[in-house]
C-alpha cells in the first residue's frame, strides 16, 4: 500500500473512532461527573485523537517535505506521551486504573519511540523502512493499544472502584 494512502485511510479511521468514542461517552453522562473517570474517559480520547491528527501531518508533509510531518509527530507525541504518564501519575495517586497501568505504559514509550523516530529518522534504516513507514507502524500499535483501553475500560476493569458503568 502507498504510503499517502495509508495515512489517509489511518487519520479518517481515527477520527471516525473518536465520533464513536464521543457517541459512548454521551450515553453515559454519570462517567463525566466522576474525576477519576473524566480523566479515563479523555485519556482515550486522545489515543484516538493524537494519532489522527499525525496522520494529517504525515499526508500535509508526505515524503516530499519530511520536516512537515516529524515536527508534527514530535511535537504531538511529545504532547501524548505527558498526557499518558500525567493520568498514569494521578490514577496510582488515587487507584483509579490499576488495570490500564500497563497499555498507558505501552503508549507512553510508543509515544517516545514516534518521537525519537522523528528526530532521528536514520533509525528507520537498519529496519529497511523509510522513517515514515516505521511511524506508520507505530502508529498502528498506538492505535491497538487504544483499543486495550477501550477494551479494559467497557468490560469495567479500568473503571475506578465504585464508578457507574
């Protein structure tokens, strides 16, 4: 698959899943009113919503202006890997997610890693992929880890203690 088409299919289909994430969360309004919860409610939002928005960059910045789309992959996975370790730091404060501990961890160093990827593209080259194809792959775990939540979170085991389904 063309590359400019992946990102174009990868940022529709996450922004489709942050419509979708929206729609769960109105038929839940009790999920907002809980701190803890508002908090793990938008920690999934923005696995949806950070990816989406690299994808936009990589299709602006394509493969014929690189510096487009890795500032914009550095810059947005800066921004959701402190987001990640901030709800991780205030969810162990309160023992609000111990059971989404582990994808927010994942997410976290994938962040790191999208980052890392960004400022160093050479990286990319022992693995035989042009950088923003490692991206791309990186992106897509970001998104299965997105979908961990999701998961963990509906079936009630990362919902904080005595938090309304």
């Amino acid at each position: 698959m063309d590359v400019s088409t992946f990102y174009a299919l990868f940022s529709a289909t996450c922004f489709t899943l942050v419509g979708l994430w929206w729609n769960v969360v109105q038929s839940h309004p009790d999920w907002m009113r809980v701190p803890a919860m508002r908090r793990i409610v938008g920690g999934i939002y923005l696995s949806f919503l950070l990816p989406a928005l690299m994808g936009l960059f990589a299709q602006v910045g394509g493969t014929g202006t690189p510096g487009i789309w890795r500032a914009g992959f550095v810059v947005i996975s800066v921004v959701g890997c402190l987001s990640t370790l901030r709800l991780l730091a205030q969810g162990s404060r309160d023992d609000s997610s111990a059971s989404l501990v582990l994808p927010q961890l994942g997410a976290a160093a994938v962040y790191l890693l999208i980052a890392v990827v960004g400022l160093a593209p050479e990286l990319a080259d022992p693995l035989g992929l042009r950088p923003i194809q490692a991206e791309a792959i990186l992106l897509s775990l970001l998104i299965l880890l997105g979908h961990g939540l999701v998961w963990r979170f509906m079936v009630g085991s990362g919902r904080p203690a005595g938090a309304a389904g």
